[in-house]
C-alpha cells in the first residue's frame, strides 16, 4: 500500500529560502570565527604527533604473558586454536623436559603462532584460555613489510605480552 | 618589482628602441602574465583556503602539516597530481576525453581578459583587453565552459558522468537567462557595455545598491554557473559518484578541478565589477591623497583583489552551509523565480529611468 | 551393541519399562543393556560390555522397581488395570542389576539425579583437574558426565590427595594416577582379554592407586587398549602423548593394513597428518580391540621419503602425463612378456584392474610374494598382509616361492617388463642384478626400495588411508575403507594410476565404476549388499 505524505505548506518565508539561508550562514560563521581564534577547546588529535590512549578494555594484538615467576603460562591446550574463528592461531605443543623448573607442569607450546594478517581481534582466544596465559593488549597497530613477519611467534608473541601475577597459583603445588 | 619592470619598458620606449605595436605587445603580454599567475595562485590557495575554512565550520583543523599553517599544502597537492599515472581508460571516446579538461579551463582564463582589475599603472590601463562590448565577451566565455563539461560526461562513454553531463547542460542553460537578464538593468544605467566604463560609472554610488534584486539574481545564477553548492548538481557526489569527472584521474582531473575554482575567481571578478565598484576604493579619495601615482594604482589593484577575496570567501562560506537543491527546485527556480524577477528588474529600472526623463 | 543372544531362538524374554518406556529383553541382560535398547543411554564408567562387571564406579545408579505382590501371589493391579508397583527404597547399580520380568526403571527421577550429582562430586574430589595439559580432554567420560550430570562446584575444601603422575606402566603405556578413578577397566581388560594380568589396584581408600605388580610392566601387544578403555586421561599413550587434540582430529572409517585380520580402525588425521589409529568396534573381526603393533604401524604414511612425483628414470622427467605415455610405452614393446608383481596391500579394486592391465598386455606370470610373520590366538594374523585372500580370488599366484618363480622366467627370457604395485621384487628374492637386464620396470608404491630404485618408471601411488577401496581378511570377509585425505604432493591414487595404463580413451576411472563392473565380473561379489558393507563387512563365499 503505498503511504502518501503530505508535503508541509510552507510559509511565504520559508518558500523564499532567504531567512533559512541567512541564519545557516549566521550558524557556520560563528563556527568558523570560533575555530579560526581558537576560542574553543579542539577535539581533533593530530595523528602520528597525538594519540588517542587506549580505554580500558581495549582490544589490540593478542600476546602471551607470563607470569611473576617468569614462567610461561601457556600449557598448549590449543583451545584458542579451536576457538579462533579466522583460524590464525596455530599451537604445536610438546612435553616438557624433565629437567625443566617447571617439569610438574608436563606441556608447553614448542611453537606459538599468531598470524595478524587473520586476526579479528574478536578476543576469543583470551576468554577460552584455562591458563589465563593469551592477553589481547593495547598495541593496535601492527605494521610490516612482509607477511612473513606479521606472523608473530612465540619470542614475539611473549615479549609483547610481558608479565602478569598469576591469581590463581593452580600448578604451585603440583 | 612590477613598478621596476614598467620602469624599464618606458625607458625602452622613450630611447626609440621600439616601435608602439611592439611596446604594446610587451605590455600585453606582461599583463597576461601578471593576471594568469595571480589567478593560478589565487586558484591554488582558494583551494586551500576552502579546505581550512570548512574544517573551521565543523570544528575540525583541516590541512595543517604541510608548511606552517599547511601554507605549502597547493604545492604537496599540485606535485602529487602531476606525478600521478596518466590513465587513459579503454572505453572513452579519446579526443574529447583529452579536450574536455582543456576545454574547462580555457573560458575562466579567457574572460578574467575584459575585466578591469585597476585604474591606470604607469599610465597604462590595467584591463588586458578594452573592449567595448566586454560583457558580451563574458557571457558568450561563460556559455562555452559547458561544453567542457558535457563533452566531459559524454566522453567518458559512462553511466554517472552521462547523467552529471546532462545535468550541467541543462542547469547552465537555464541560468545563463537569469543572468543574462540580471545584468541588462545594470548596462541600462551605465549606458555601455564596457565594463571599464561601467566601473567608472560607480565611482559615486555601487551598483548594489542601485540594482540589489538584479544583483541577487546575478548572484544565485553565478552560483550556479559556477556549479558550486547549493547547485553542485553536475558533481553531486552522493548520487554520481564524481559526476561528469568521474573517469579522470591525474592532471586531467587537475584541470577540472582548477576550472572550477578558476570560474569562482571570474565570477567574483564580475560580480564586483558589475555590482561593488571594480577596483574603486570607497569613501577614500585615493588619488588626491598619493596622487597619480605607481602607488594609487596599486592601492586600487590591491582593493580589486581584496573585495574579490571576500567573494571568494562567500562561495566557500554558503558552500560549507548549504545543502543541494533537488533537481526540480533547480528548474523551479531558475525558469519561475528567477526569470520573472529578472524580466520585473529590467521594467523596474526602465520605468525609474523613464520617470527621471 | 549387537544382539549375540537373541540369535538362538530359544532364549527366555523378559518385558520391563524403562522410563515408562516397554522393551522386551533377551534374560540375563543387564539394565544398562535394557535401557540402551530402550533408547536410553544410562552413564557409566567402570561397565564395559566385553568386560565383567566391575560395578565399582556407582555412576549407573538407577531405581528399580518390582510389582507388588497380592497374598495370592498375583501382581496388585491399580485402578486403571497396570500393575502396582513397589520402589525399592536404595537405587540400584544398573550394570549389575539384571533385567527382570515385569520389572521397573526409572533413569531420570529426583533420586537418580541426586545420585549421580553426588558420585561425580565424589570422583572430583582427588582430581587434579588439569584438563588443559590432559590428552583425554575432548572424549574424557569425566568431562562429559561432569558437564551433563554434575553439580558445578566442589565443596572440597580439604587438601588433594597427591599420587604419582607419568609414570610409564610399559613402553607405550603412561599413567597419570591422580586422574585416575579406580574403575578398574584396565585391570579387567589385561586379566580377561589379554590375558596378561599385570595391573592391580594398590593401598587402601583414597590413597589407592593403579600400578604394575612389583617386576613387571604393561608390554603385552594389547596395552594401548587400555587407554581406550580407560574413560578419563590416567592412561595415556606415550606415543599420542601431547601431539594433538582430539577434537582438531578427522575421523575416519578405515582397516587395519597390518595383517590379514582386517581390524576394523577410526583414522584420526589433521590436515594430511595421521596422529593416531583407533579400533573401531566390530565384533565379527575385532571387538572393541586392535594390537599395539598395528595401531602404531602408521608413521611410514607421513614418512619424509613418500614418493610425491612420477619419475622416468632416462629423461628424468618428472610429469604425469609423460611418465604414464612411458609406461604404455613400455608395456606395448613388451607385449607378451610382461610380469605383473602385485601386493597384498592392493586392494580388491586395484587388484581388478591389474587383472585387466594382465590380459590387456599378456601377462606371462601374475604374482604376490607372501609377507608372514608370528601371530597370536587373539588378533594377530601371521600373514601379514590384509588382501592375501582378494589376491588370490583376482587370480594371483600367492606364496613364499613368487620369487624364485619370477627368477626363472626371467633366466628363461620369458619375461622383459616387470609391473610392480607396492612390492619390492628384490624382497621377494629375485636378484638385482638379471633385474637391471629388464627392458622396463614399472613401479607403482609409496616408499623407495630396491626395486623403485631401479625401475624405468616410478608411479607414487597412495597409502590405504589416502584411498578407498576393499579387503579381504582372511575370514573371507569384504570389508571397504574409506579416505582420510588426498596422497601427498603429486603422489596419485593406485586405482587412478592402472586406470590410464591401459592407453587408449583412458579417463580418470571412478572408485564406484570400478567396483561395479568388479562385482559384475566376480562371482564371488555377486549380489553384494551394499549398507553392510561399508560398516562392518560382508562375509564373500568362493
């Protein structure tokens, strides 16, 4: 069914255009004398020079962390490999040596990568991780000159992350 | 500089080493130059000025890294354009796809040549070309910068230029009548067509005053002739992409886009030639103050270009305010607002003049 | 499951309600078995059909019911003509409770519920829940039930009991006994299937404990049964240990290639990787189980020195196209003095197909060299072959002596061209050296040896799990196996390879053509029922 709308009357002032011009005009040049001497505050960030600081909760590139002793958190369960939904994640895990510090722990990942060319930044990984070892921080701008190098290893991925206290102390006393 | 030059060109005459068609073809030329650079530069940072300005109107910074100021930013923007790839797309109708550029530019830079920009400079006049019918020449200029543009849309053998050319055409036409009828009070009063004489004839009272609605229609019609916004139609991004230059890149675009900006500056030159006094300076009596000097003729040059920069900055000004008529409020107005007010300014004026007789 | 008893017709029935659900049972059947005929399925983890019952985990409590009796020894009817019936007041456990005449089950009710809340509550208590770094994550009985039945939270505040972890039972066996839940699967399995009783449970309450008796260890070719049978992650396999989970893996129907039993198997392979082989159940080949020595028989299939391209050893060319017009070649100059060497590893399909390529070109000899080795009185064959039957109903002449029947025919210049599928023929005992006096030698196989090494023509074919096709065991049972992905690199299907030799309008031949116009010119396959075969086999008579 088709739906007329009535086209407003207009008055003789509005059909002459000339007011509604005048005060748009009146309207843009108070912006533009504002601007030009600077009599208000600027919300534009010059780009490379400022920056915008990342609001909490701030998805960036995922990293792995470790934890205060030092220990790599990952224990290669891959469930952020199975959750990944670009599938760029890829965990080849092996067992601990024996004589390792951590040997209770039995498993590590031997090869940790993230391809960012796949990357949704979704945040999956992080929320599947048992380990709380897979933290999406703050870099979000990731740039490189193959594609190679956006596919970040282990040593990357680890050096991004830095450390975080583990809360839940769950391989202590293994 | 210029003063030094002249200097020297009368110099030159004076010891007898020039025959006067030859001296006339120097000064000749040294004022196209003069005129052309001026307008290429004022084209260059017209183009900066607007991006600023609108960035001003919505609380942005605009251009601001190249420079200081982004003063240097024309330059950035002319070497990227030059520097680009020359794309000559497989589908277009060759020739005219090159012409049309050139066809743009050509009739903004050959009408600034009837407009007188100052008195005298040396004893010579400061119009490149005195003529007696110099409004015709205007008119007759403007209407050749359509074909630019048709022949732009039609060439590019694609669907939105097509349609941005059409449009152009249509718009033009239709305009070219308003303002053609806008100005017929305007020579009624100064009694010429030469436009150095209508400047004279303004040095007691402006013509806007004398003629505002013929000047509010000239106005509206420059606008459109100028396809600027609200009557941006043949571009129209939101509905045709870019419009009639959709298929140009490079410098092919470059001179589309420095036609535009090279038409706003002649309209502007017109618009204060025929309704604000030319290069008079109002209320001072320049002359007798600095006498008939190299000094006067520069304070009326500078004063022409000063009241052709506040023009300049009215076209950015409604541009960045304005939104664009829809197609048939374009016809509404130009064929059954304008027109009739055009045709009413022409019996008005007839009838005042009549009633001093 | 299938219904052994039922076969023989004079078995008693008895007819009880399952979750108001009426099902008729062969007598002796447990409630768990009632049940699952009924269309329920009631957890458990210590009951394992072909095991005795165990009946030690509690999580198949269920509640059991009987009719009320009248003093006339007549079952009490309500008002609208059922039965009465009287709840036992304690739950039951399901697998060792035998379904009974009239009797009543209830699988879902409040009581059950409860019951099964607080036996997972209990089996948590110990566990170290370290699914992330557990092997059985993903297909952990503990997992599952814990999910679909538990509470959700432990109120154990107390410390865990700590027990020895990785601790190696065998060669290919690793416990993790904190994981464990003293079901005791594995200790029945090695006492009544293996017959090699090593495992016991060890101290008393929750510090008990599964481990070797003292001086022994868990070697027997069946100890990675045990990691099957066991439903959490305490037994792992050293050999699957930590290299992939289980949910990334593609399962597969496929057959043991590793002798002539045929054991029914689930191929689990990620991205062209074969991580693991599984026993599927089948209980007219191999139950639920398969020997340690063919489930860890698949690593020659990743192998780094698969042949992934065609090669013609004179121009070194390595392209399809030339290598098989070389091939034609060959055998068209050869014609009538070709030897056909085929495999017990070919199967039904390929070996058709060389039967074809045999007359197309004359075959003088058509031979497969035996391949035997010690077997078992459980799975093990000692032909080691999985197709030695389908060989010689294709009319292949089998045996130990193929050999030196091959030589002969050689000495006697009866034979120029010799065709090799997955066989090696300096193996098989002829000598290298009248084998370089051959005019031509094809090879199609899947790893170098002698004889690929020699041969004019190398064809890459694929191993079973690339392929589908059927074997024979050696019960004379057809069985088919099916691809789990593509052969490596340019490496062909063995049945795509003989379906352009023949030359001439040769098309890629389709693995369903194929077999239909085998079965059409094979009496023994005739009238093959075609559901059957593909999941469990069909007995062929010849």
């Amino acid at each position: 069914m088709a739906i007329i709308t009535p086209r407003p009357q207009l008055t003789l002032a509005e059909r002459l255009y000339l007011p509604a011009i005048v005060s748009g005009m009146w309207l843009t040049i108070r912006h533009f004398f504002v601007n030009l001497l600077g009599l208000k505050k600027k919300f534009t960030l010059e780009y490379p020079d400022e920056k915008c600081p990342p609001p909490p909760g701030c998805r960036g590139a995922p990293t792995l962390v470790r934890d205060e002793d030092g220990r790599e958190k990952c224990v290669a369960c891959q469930l952020c490999e199975f959750v990944c939904p670009p599938r760029a994640i890829r965990v080849t895990p092996e067992a601990l040596p024996p004589g390792s510090r951590h040997a209770k722990i039995e498993k590590r990942p031997a090869a940790f990568e993230i391809n960012m060319l796949r990357c949704i930044y979704c945040g999956f990984c992080q929320e599947v991780c048992p380990e709380e070892a897979i933290f999406l921080r703050e870099k979000t701008i990731l740039t490189g000159a193959s594609r190679r190098e956006l596919v970040h290893d282990k040593q990357r991925l680890l050096a991004l992350g830095g450390s975080r206290p583990d809360s839940v102390k769950k391989w202590k006393d293994k | 500089m210029v003063n030094h030059a002249a200097d020297i060109v009368v110099h030159w005459v004076q010891a007898g080493m020039a025959t006067p068609w030859l001296v006339w073809l120097v000064i000749t030329l040294m004022k196209c130059g003069a005129v052309v650079g001026v307008m290429m530069g004022m084209v260059a940072y017209t183009v900066l000025a607007e991006r600023r300005f609108c960035a001003f109107i919505q609380d942005r910074l605009g251009p601001n890294r190249v420079g200081p100021f982004g003063l240097l930013q024309p330059v950035a923007d002319g070497m990227k354009l030059f520097l680009k790839e020359n794309v000559l797309p497989g589908h277009v109708n060759k020739v005219y796809y090159v012409l049309a550029p050139a066809i743009t530019l050509f009739p903004a830079l050959a009408t600034i040549a009837v407009i007188p920009f100052g008195n005298r400079l040396g004893g010579e006049k400061m119009v490149i070309a005195d003529l007696n019918v110099g409004i015709l020449w205007v008119f007759s200029l403007a209407a050749l910068g359509v074909y630019g543009i048709v022949l732009a849309g039609w060439a590019s053998n694609s669907k939105y230029p097509f349609i941005g050319g059409v449009r152009s055409a249509a718009q033009l036409i239709s305009y070219e009548l308003a303002m053609g009828l806008s100005v017929i009070g305007v020579f009624m009063l100064a009694g010429s067509l030469n436009l150095g004489q209508v400047v004279e004839y303004q040095s007691h009272c402006w013509l806007v005053l004398k003629q505002p609605l013929g000047f509010l229609i000239f106005m509206v019609a420059m606008f459109a002739e100028t396809n600027r916004t609200p009557f941006d139609l043949p571009e129209g991004e939101q509905e045709l992409a870019a419009g009639y230059n959709t298929e140009y890149g490079s410098m092919k675009f470059a001179l589309f886009f420095m036609g535009e900006y090279a038409n706003m500056v002649v309209a502007s030159a017109v618009m204060v030639t025929l309704f604000f006094g030319g290069w008079q300076v109002p209320f001072i009596p320049v002359e007798q103050w600095l006498g008939c000097s190299w000094l006067s003729g520069m304070v009326y040059i500078g004063c022409f270009l000063a009241k052709l920069a506040a023009f300049l900055f009215l076209f950015i000004w409604v541009r960045w305010t304005l939104p664009r008529f829809r197609y048939d409020q374009l016809m509404n107005l130009g064929w059954k607002v304008l027109l009739p007010l055009g045709l009413l300014n022409i019996l008005l004026t007839a009838l005042v003049l009549a009633g001093q007789r | 499951m299938a219904d052994p008893v039922s076969k023989t017709s004079a078995v008693e029935r008895v007819n009880l309600t399952v979750d108001g659900r009426a099902v008729s049972v062969p007598k002796g059947w447990n409630l768990i078995q009632a049940a699952r005929k009924a269309g329920f399925h009631v957890p458990h983890y210590c009951y394992h059909e072909k095991l005795s019952v165990g009946g030690n985990c509690r999580m198949c409590l269920v509640e059991v019911g009987l009719p009320r009796m009248g003093p006339d020894r007549k079952p009490v009817l309500k008002a609208d003509g059922t039965p009465e019936i009287g709840w036992l007041p304690r739950p039951q456990i399901g697998c060792a409770t035998q379904a009974g005449e009239g009797m009543s089950v209830r699988l879902n009710s409040q009581l059950v519920k409860e019951c099964r809340r607080s036996v997972l509550e209990f089996l948590l208590i110990n566990h170290p829940l370290d699914c992330p770094i557990c092997d059985q994550a993903g297909e952990c009985k503990l997992q599952e039930y814990a999910f679909q039945y538990g509470g959700g939270e432990s109120r154990f505040v107390e410390e865990k009991e700590r027990k020895p972890k990785k601790v190696e039972l065998g060669p290919r066996v690793t416990l993790d006994d904190e994981r464990c839940i003293l079901c005791t699967r594995c200790v029945r399995f090695c006492r009544e299937i293996a017959r090699d009783d090593v495992l016991g449970i060890f101290n008393r309450g929750s510090h008990s404990y599964i481990s070797c008796y003292p001086g022994r260890k868990l070697e027997n070719n069946y100890s990675l049964n045990t990691v099957d049978l066991c439903p959490v992650g305490a037994l792992t396999s050293t050999d699957f240990r930590f290299k992939m989970r289980v949910w990334f893996l593609k399962e597969t129907s496929s057959l043991c290639a590793s002798c002539a039993r045929g054991c029914n198997i689930t191929v689990g392979s990620r991205e062209g990787v074969v991580h693991r082989f599984k026993p599927r159940c089948n209980d007219a080949v191999n139950s639920h189980w398969m020997c340690d020595e063919g489930r860890l028989n698949y690593k020659w299939i990743n192998d780094e020195r698969r042949l992934k391209k065609p090669l013609i050893r004179a121009s070194g060319s390595a392209k399809w196209d030339e290598a098989l017009a070389a091939a034609r070649d060959a055998l068209v100059r050869n014609r009538g003095r070709v030897a056909i060497l085929a495999s017990g590893q070919c199967s039904c399909e390929e070996l058709f197909l060389l039967k074809k390529l045999a007359e197309t070109y004359g075959a003088v000899v058509k031979l497969a060299p035996a391949h035997e080795g010690p077997g078992d009185n459980l799975l093990v064959e000692t032909d080691k072959t999985p197709n030695m039957n389908g060989v010689r109903l294709m009319g292949f002449e089998a045996g130990r002596e193929v050999g030196a029947k091959l030589s002969d025919a050689m000495a006697k210049g009866e034979v120029a061209a010799l065709v090799a599928v997955r066989e090696c023929a300096v193996a098989a005992g002829v000598d290298a050296g009248a084998l370089k006096k051959m005019d031509a030698i094809l090879a199609i196989d899947v790893l170098p040896s002698p004889t690929v090494e020699m041969a004019s023509v190398v064809l890459p074919g694929a191993a079973h799990v690339e392929k589908t096709g059927t074997f024979i065991n050696f019960q004379r049972r057809l069985q088919r196996f099916h691809p789990a992905f593509a052969p490596p690199g340019e490496a062909r299907t063995d049945l795509w390879i003989l379906g352009q030799l023949p030359g001439g309008d040769s098309k890629p031949l389709d693995y369903e053509k194929v077999f239909n116009r085998m079965c059409g010119e094979t009496p023994a396959f005739q009238a093959l029922p075609w559901e059957p075969l593909t999941e469990k086999g069909v007995e062929v008579e010849w």
